[in-house]
C-alpha cells in the first residue's frame, strides 16, 4: 500500500505540472514525461526484481522527463523553422502568425 501511495503521489504532482505550464513545449513535454515515466517506472518495478516500486518511478521519472524535454525541444525547432517570428515590445515575447492571419505566442499559445 505504500508504494502505491507514493506512486500515485509522484504521477499527481507531474500531472499538475503538466496543466500548470504555460511557458512552452520543452516544459510540457518534460513534465507529461516524467509523469508518464513514474507511472510506468512505478509498474515495472514494482513487478520485477524485488518489487520496488518508489526507485522503478524514480528512474522511470527521470528517463520520460528527459525524453519529453527532448521531444518538446524538436517541437520547438519545428515550429521556428516553419514560421517568421516577430518582436513584441511591450510583451517582450516572439510570435508568429498563420495562414488565416491568427496570431500566436512562440510556446504556441494564442495571442489576443
């Protein structure tokens, strides 16, 4: 049962970093990693070895941060690559604009 705790309580704090970021798919992508890692990390190694399920999330935490961040990074290069970014003064953030004429933060968040 305690380990089940502290797996629960590892995914539910990456689940809350997961809604509380808004500065950009690195962020985003690492934390939904690692929370997803420690969840799996947290089954297999409560199910292999000696059965346990704290360090199984602790390493699953860390490989699926470090993998997310990656893939948050390429999210980010793709994006740069595929549209011009532009300046804002006064809100000191890039943005770009699409195909419609919308306008969006550089992280991909809407622009009002």
């Amino acid at each position: 049962m305690k380990n089940f705790k502290t797996t629960a309580a590892i995914a539910a704090m990456g689940l809350l970093a997961v809604g509380c970021t808004q500065t950009g798919n690195i962020e985003r992508n690492a934390a939904g990693g690692a929370a997803a890692g420690a969840l799996v990390g947290a089954i297999i190694g409560n199910n292999v070895g000696d059965g346990d399920a704290e360090t199984g999330a602790a390493i699953g935490a860390v490989v699926g941060g470090a993998a997310g961040a990656q893939r948050g990074r390429e999210m980010d290069q793709r994006q740069q690559g595929q549209q011009q970014l532009y300046f804002d003064q006064r809100a000191q953030r890039y943005y770009y604009v699409d195909q419609y004429g919308n306008t969006y933060w550089q992280n991909g968040e809407r622009r009002s």
